[in-house]
C-alpha cells in the first residue's frame, strides 16, 4: 500500500467533494480516500501493483476536477509553501474578479434604482438606465467574473452531476437571459402583458456577492490551518556546529546525526538531542503546551525548535531533518486535519441528494406560481432565489473546518490528534483507566530503603556485594524501578559491571514478574513476591519489612541470589504534582476514574487514596491489561486508557481511545489515539474539554447549515407572499447564501480561542 496526497484544484462546494471522492474509489487499487474540503486537499491510500499516480489523476480530472500530487521528495515546510502559493494565485485572481464586479453591480444598481423607486431620479444619469449600457456593464460580470460557475456547470452536466455551481448559473443565468430577451426583442414580453423591464443587476450582484463570500471564506478558511504553520514556523533556519574543531554556521538540512551543536543563552535548540555539556533552562512551552522552564544538564535529551534561557549547550544531535520530535507533530497534525469525522457522514449523505432536491423544488416553484398567477416576473424571481439561496458549501465545512481548528489548538497545547475520529470518541469515554508508574507517578523511581538477610550478606559479601549483583543484573533492563537500582549502586560508590565485559548471561524480562540472569554464574533474580513463589522460593523472612514499606505507597523489589531470598528492596516514585488536581477534575467531569498497574495492592491502594482514585485493579501482568480493559468493555462502558510503557501498548490498543504520555516510549505513543506531549495529567482534563467543545461547535455549525435551509428555500420560494406580501430578492438570497459559508469557518474559528476549563 501507497499513500499521496494531492492539492484538488477547481472546488467550490461540498458536493464537489464527494464527486472527487466517489472517482477516486472507483479506482482499482483504492483502499481508502479522503477528500478535504476545507484544506483543497485528498488522502490516497491504494495498491501501487494496482493503480499508479497518472490513474489517480485521470480519475479526478474525469470527474472534472484537478489534481497536483504534493511531492514526498519535499519538506512539509516546502509542501505548505507550495499549496500557499498556489492559493494565494487563486484569491489574488478571486480578488481581481470581485473588485470588476463590485464596479459594474454599482453601477447597474444605480442605473435599476428608478425602477425601484417607481419614478425618476435626477441623481441617477439616465444613461445609466438604458437597457443595452446595463447589458454592456453586465457581460464582463458573466463572461469573466462568473466564468467558473457557468464552466463548473458545465462541467458538472458532462458529469451528469449537479453542484453549487449549477444552482448560481441556473439563477443568474435566468435572469440574464430573460433581461436579454427584454433588450434585443422588448415586444415579446409586452405581448405578454408584462412590463419590458431588465434586471441585470440581479445576475450581476448575485454572482459579485458569492464571489465575494467565496474570497472572505478562503481567507477565514486560511486561518484553520494557521496552528500548522505556526508550528512550522518554530523551527531554526540554521545550526551552529562543530567539525573538526571549527565552528560553522550550517543551513538546518545540512545537520547530520551525530554533529556537535552548540546553542547559546536566548537560541533555540534547532535538532533533537542530548546535551554534552553545560546547563541551562529550556522553555519547551511550544512543544508541551508546558508553561515552566526545564533545567537541562549534561545526560538529558533536548527538543528542536524550543528556546534555550540562561546557557550555553552543547548537544549532539540525534534526530534531524524529518524525524524529530516537531516533524512529528507536523505529521500528526496534518494528518489529523484532513480525516474525516464519524458525524460527518450524516452531512455528506444529506449533501448526495441536496443539489438535486434543490432544482426539483425550485422547478416545482416555478409551476405553482405560474399556474397561480400567471406572473412572469414573479415566477422567475421565486424561482431564481431558491436557486441562489441553497448552500451545499455550509454544510460541508461544517465539520473539516472545526476539526482543524480543533486539532491545531490540541497541538499548541501539547495534545496530539491521531484523527478526527479519536478526537470524536474522547468526549463519550465513561470509564478512564491509569497506568501508575509515569502516568500518576513521575516515572523516576528511587531506592530509599534497603535490606538484606543476614546470612546472604555473609555468603555475598555483604550489603555491598549483594547490590552490587543487583545492579549488574538491573543494567540489562529498561524498566525504570531497574534504572532506580542502579542509580542508588552508583549512589553507594558502586559501579555495576560493564556490559561488553559480559558479566550476566541467560538474562531474562519475566512478564509481570521482574528480570532474573546469571551474574559471573551466580543465579540472581529480582522482581515480585509472586515471582518468588512461582520460583518456590519464600519470602517471608523479610515479609515484615516489606509490608511496612508497602503501607508508604511504596513498590518492594525482592531479590534471590542461587533460589534463597537474599535482599529486599523499597522503591518510591513520587507522584506529579498535577495527578490529584486532574484526577479531581476528570470525576467533575462525570468520568469514573480507575488506576489499572502491575503493582502490589498495598502499593497501588496507598498511590490511589493520595490522589482520590476509589477503584483499583493491582497487581495485573502486562499481558492481562488489555484483558482488564476489554472486561470494563464487556460491561457496556466506553474505555480511555492512558499509559506510558511498552507494556501498556496492547492495551492502548484495546482501549476505544488509548491516551499515550509524551514523556513515555515510542510504541506506547504509537499504539495510541492521543498523545500528551509534556506528560502532565492536566493535559487529559484540557483533552476531553477541547473535544466536547469541538463536538459541540461542529453540532452548532451543522444546526445552523440545517436550518438555515430549512427557513431560507421556503422563504426564497414565496410561502410568505400570499400572507404578508414578502418575497425575498435574489440579491438578498446570494448575500445569505455567502454569508452562511462565511459564518460556518467563523464558528469553527471560535474554538482558537474558546477556554478550555480545568
């Protein structure tokens, strides 16, 4: 399977979409499509053994459309400038049009006023009032200004297929055609009994008005996508670095993996990696929505793109160009706006048979008037407003508008959107499971008790010697209670065996139990109290230390030395200052909150009871969390999972939104649908609000696109005539129908600034 994307060229409404959408999975191959109306862009998934780029094309160019392929090759800086080109041609052209158009519809409106006014008017020159300089002053609104709608419908014929361009050249055409008849053959109309009068500027100003609601929404539209750039935008152009003990001043893509950088006080850092030497404050705010600066010494990974405070860096560079941290936000974030939201089905089906039932009911307006009056005019005139006022264009930026703005908001605060479908589900989760250690705690254990048993201590060399077999052991693991062991070892003056000596062999990560290996053929395990019991070993002569520690909130690592218990260890992580307060927040909310962990009960209960955690599931393996997870599903409950570890990956998985902390690995953040990027829990409260108020701002959009047909097409077709006498202009119907467009992205754009509470 390949993925392209392409910029869609010569769209203007919803429907337009869809009939991309539909020709692009009629290609062999597709698997998937997603059409993006309120970026121009579409999302291919397909078989290239199957399909190629030019089919792709063709199919979209078949259904009367362009496409440019976005070249991979590019940056997504490159990318992004190249599609604003591209629209900044397309609304420089747009405004050319609307200024021609405001020009000649001022002009016919001055010159039409006597008719209005039923006299006339010694302000309007009566040159103005001739019906052939009025037809003059209309063409080049037709023939240039309005060119795309009459070639749109056009196109949309060929198609078989009706689109918001077929509505605005029914209409205006119309009412040129009929002014026409008037100027070249006025007897026609006069033998009808009907007054020879022109409206031309009902074609004139009808177009100029959807014109120029298309070129304010462009802009407003420009504004959804405005979290991406500025994203983009945080990036450094160059990098200071070292080679060959000369410092040079390099263009960004010209960074390696592996180069020494140096970043100065009040620089930002311009590739992720880790810092050599010095110390300093970051602020990583632009990345982690964090707002407190983060001390840095020599050891600690830094981030592209965020501001280095008080001194100087050197750093080695780890990630460059496409894969660090900031390209991945980008990427998710991009990818994230231009998927499809589950409600947004609802719009599209409604979009399928609009335009159609828009021409059946303007048709059937037409007949009933005439058959009622008789009346030429009015006939034309209902008929025309019905045309003009309907608006596919509102109902399709209902959605992609909002999630946009949505999924650009989650990113500067640090919340990445996988898609728009995760954004979706976070706001109906019932039940939210925690992971403990690096979800609730700060993930940096430390050892603040150790014990041993007397007669392992004289065989073992003591206290020392048994930790320093520990910490031999411990250095082949990743967990962060191995890391505490060892780093307390260091704290004694030990130092753990180097690896490439070889000193453990047969090591082993027992799943839910702890690490057992041979440590210069000394059998050694540390790990559970279940571990032991699996291994038939007893701990109960050090059972007593072990209970106090647990009624602390602390995590007991017991360790065996040839199958005799030989020592015990105490481990404490400390909780983030921010889990009590979210936790607080998230039952506020009205969410059950459960902490899930492989600890011991003791342990887990003590954590929860800190942070106001009423349900605990302890002491589950890593391969039963999922199952733990799928229990609470099986129970009819809408499960958010949350979790840092590889371990917690399967049950990110599970879970119907897996919530994975930034500061965790990378197969937690992968297997999830929304990533805290600064690991803080207040991350998850901003998390559900922002996907409520998107959820509500989407529903709002959608009301207003509903109902706003609902009430204008009636109106447009006279149902108020008969009872009060009020019949609604065409040119009143082009100004509402632009500016429902534009009030729909306006919504959308709210939620840039709409509070998010905590």
């Amino acid at each position: 399977m390949k993925t392209q994307e392409f910029q869609i060229t010569g769209m203007s409404c919803a429907a337009c979409a869809v009939a991309v959408e539909r020709s692009l999975r009629q290609v062999p191959g597709v698997r998937n499509c997603q059409v993006n109306l309120a970026s121009d862009r579409a999302r291919v998934d397909y078989d290239d053994r199957r399909s190629d780029l030019s089919a792709l094309q063709q199919a979209v160019a078949a259904a009367g459309y362009g496409a440019i392929p976005l070249d991979d090759s590019l940056s997504l800086a490159q990318q992004l400038d190249q599609e604003d080109d591209q629209r900044r041609r397309q609304q420089h052209q747009l405004r050319r049009r609307v200024i021609v158009g405001l020009v000649c519809s001022a002009l016919l409106t001055l010159g039409h006023a006597p008719m209005m006014m039923g006299r006339s008017l010694a302000w309007v020159p009566n040159l103005l009032t001739h019906a052939w300089i009025q037809l003059f002053l209309t063409l080049p609104v037709m023939v240039w200004c309005g060119q795309g709608f009459f070639t749109g419908a056009w196109r949309g014929l060929r198609h078989r297929r009706a689109d918001m361009n077929s509505l605005v050249a029914l209409g205006t055409g119309s009412a040129f055609l009929y002014s026409l008849v008037i100027t070249l053959a006025p007897g026609v109309i006069r033998g009808q009994g009907l007054d020879a009068e022109v409206y031309y500027e009902v074609a004139a100003v009808v177009i100029t008005l959807v014109l120029l609601g298309r070129y304010l929404e462009s802009q407003a539209r420009r504004q959804t996508s405005l979290a991406l750039r500025q994203l983009m935008d945080l990036q450094v152009k160059t990098a200071r670095v070292v080679r060959q003990g000369e410092t040079l001043d390099l263009p960004l893509n010209a960074v390696q993996v592996g180069d020494t950088v140096v970043v100065r006080p009040g620089e930002k850092i311009p590739v992720d990696g880790v810092v050599l030497a010095g110390q300093s404050t970051v602020d990583e705010s632009m990345i982690s929505g964090e707002a407190f600066p983060v001390t840095k010494h020599p050891g600690d990974g830094v981030i592209g793109a965020t501001l280095n405070h008080t001194g100087q860096l050197t750093c080695r560079a780890e990630r460059v160009g496409q894969d660090t941290v900031l390209a991945q936000i980008v990427r998710l974030v991009r990818q994230a706006q231009d998927s499809r939201a589950p409600i947004q089905g609802l719009a599209d089906r409604v979009i399928a048979w609009f335009v159609p039932a828009v021409m059946a009911i303007a048709l059937i307006t037409w007949v009933l008037w005439w058959m009622t009056t008789h009346n030429l005019v009015l006939s034309l005139f209902t008929t025309i407003s019905v045309l003009i006022i309907a608006c596919p264009c509102a109902l399709g930026l209902a959605t992609p508008t909002s999630i946009m703005v949505g999924t650009g908001r989650g990113a500067r605060q640090g919340i990445l959107i996988k898609d728009a479908a995760s954004l979706e589900r976070v706001h109906k989760i019932q039940t939210l499971v925690l992971d403990k250690t690096g979800t609730l705690t700060q993930g940096k254990p430390r050892v603040t008790d150790y014990r041993t048993s007397a007669t392992a201590s004289r065989q073992w060399g003591g206290e020392l010697g048994l930790l320093e077999l520990a910490a031999t052991l411990e250095q082949y693991s990743e967990h962060p209670v191995g890391e505490a062991i060892v780093a307390y070892a260091r704290s004694q003056g030990l130092a753990p065996r180097a690896a490439e000596a070889g000193p453990v062999q047969n090591f082993r990560a027992l799943v839910g139990e702890g690490v057992s290996g041979q440590v210069n053929g000394v059998l050694v395990y540390l790990g559970t109290a279940q571990g032991l019991i699996n291994q038939d070993m007893d701990p109960s002569y050090l059972l007593s230390s072990g209970r106090a520690w647990q009624a602390e909130a602390k995590t007991i690592v017991w360790m065996a030395v040839n199958g005799q218990v030989a020592a015990v260890f105490a481990i404490a992580d400390a909780l983030k200052p921010s889990a009590a307060a979210a936790i607080h927040h998230l039952r506020r909310l009205g969410l059950e909150v459960v902490m899930l962990t492989g600890d011991n009960p003791q342990t887990a209960r003590a954590i929860a009871n800190q942070v106001g955690i009423k349900q605990v599931l302890a002491g589950v393996s890593a391969d039963r969390k999922a199952a733990a997870i799928l229990d609470l599903q099986q129970q009819g409950q809408i499960v958010g999972m949350v979790g840092d570890g590889i371990n917690d990956a399967p049950a990110l998985a599970q879970a119907d939104v897996g919530i994975a902390i930034g500061t965790g690995t990378d197969i937690a953040m992968a297997a999830s649908d929304i990533t805290l990027v600064s690991g803080d829990l207040g991350g998850l409260v901003t998390a559900i609000a922002l996907s409520r108020a998107t959820l509500t701002n989407i529903r709002q959009n959608l009301f207003f696109a509903f109902i706003y047909n609902l009430i204008a097409i009636p109106v447009a077709a006279g149902i108020l005539y008969p009872f009060w006498g009020l019949l609604l202009s065409p040119v009143v119907a082009g100004a509402a129908m632009a500016l429902s467009s534009l009030s729909v992205v306006g919504n959308a754009l709210r939620l840039r600034y709409l509070k998010l509470s905590s």
